[in-house]
C-alpha cells in the first residue's frame, strides 16, 4: 500500500508521513553540527535489512523514520550526509525516503 506522501518508508509504517521534521526549512539558526554521529549511522545499518526483508519489520521503520525526524530537526539530512560519510547506505536509505 502507498502513502499518500509517496515515501516508501511511511508505507511500511502506515498512516500519514512519518519523516516530516514538522517545521519549514530556514527557520533554525543553523547551529547545530553539520555532521552525525557514526553511532546513529551504525544503527541505521542495523535497521536497514530489518526493513527491507518481506514482510517488512514495522518497528524498526519507525525507529529509522524518528532517526531521521530527529536529525531533520538539527538541519542534518540522514541521506545526503550518508552520500560523503557512509555511501554503501545511500541505496537501501534512497529506495526507503525518495518519493515514488
């Protein structure tokens, strides 16, 4: 079943989308580190085979969706940092948050 936003990843949650941050881009004063922690990539690739097996396993999207919630929220974005600091992510993470 799709989500009516289009991204995969809420489609295995269900309901209305999950990775919105809840606030418009430029409304931070853009302070917090540009960077995230390699624990929080570490557990993303936990996560990741967890999600894409069938049938998908709902609970850890939805620590993945609040993973990315939280770093939206400090103007990080999970996928474009995994593109320069943990590119063997970038593929399960694209196929899960770019919309359909």
């Amino acid at each position: 079943m799709a989500a009516d936003c289009g991204h995969p990843l809420c489609a295995v949650i269900g309901g209305s989308c999950s990775i919105t941050a809840g606030r418009s881009r430029g409304c931070t004063p853009g302070l917090a580190e540009r960077t995230i922690a390699p624990d929080v990539f570490d557990e993303i690739r936990g996560l990741l085979p967890r999600i894409d097996r069938q049938p998908a396993d709902r609970a850890a999207a939805v620590r993945l969706a609040e993973i990315i919630r939280r770093e939206a929220r400090d103007d990080r974005s999970v996928l474009v940092l995994a593109r320069t600091d943990e590119p063997e992510l970038v593929p399960a993470l694209e196929r899960l948050v770019l919309r359909r």
